[in-house]
C-alpha cells in the first residue's frame, strides 16, 4: 500500500507547498514578532503553524480516501 501511495504522489508538488508553508511561517514571524508587546511574541506563527498541520491532515485523507465508498451512499 505504501509504494501506491508513493507512486501516486507528486513529490516535486508536496516540496514546492512544503516550502511555501516554511517561508509563509517565516515571513508572518518576521512581521509580527516585534510588533506584539506581551510574551506571545510568536502567537501568529503558531496559529498559522497549527492550520497548516491540520490542512496537510486533512489533504492525507483526502488523498488516501476511497471516494468510491460515497456511490454506495448516494444512490
């Protein structure tokens, strides 16, 4: 099952949006670091972190779910 999941996965495209999600994280904690007075300094890197964590769940999923299973439902 691993080796089909690989073969099915462009990986040129997973490293491109790997990236855009590392420098988004860098470029938000570049922003707003200085401009948050409290200890929070990197609240917004977080956040942003966490989203970017459960949208890559989410994508697996969607990535790995049978879709065929809804036609049972649907009709």
């Amino acid at each position: 099952m691993t080796k089909s999941i690989l073969r099915r996965t462009d990986l040129t495209l997973l490293a491109a949006t790997a990236g855009i999600i590392i420098m988004s994280l860098i470029i938000i904690g570049s922003a707003t670091h200085i401009n948050t007075p409290s200890d929070e300094r990197y609240w917004f890197v977080a956040r942003q972190g966490i989203f970017a964590l459960v949208n890559i769940a989410v994508a697996a999923f969607l990535m790995n779910f049978d879709y065929k299973l809804l036609q049972g439902i649907w009709q």
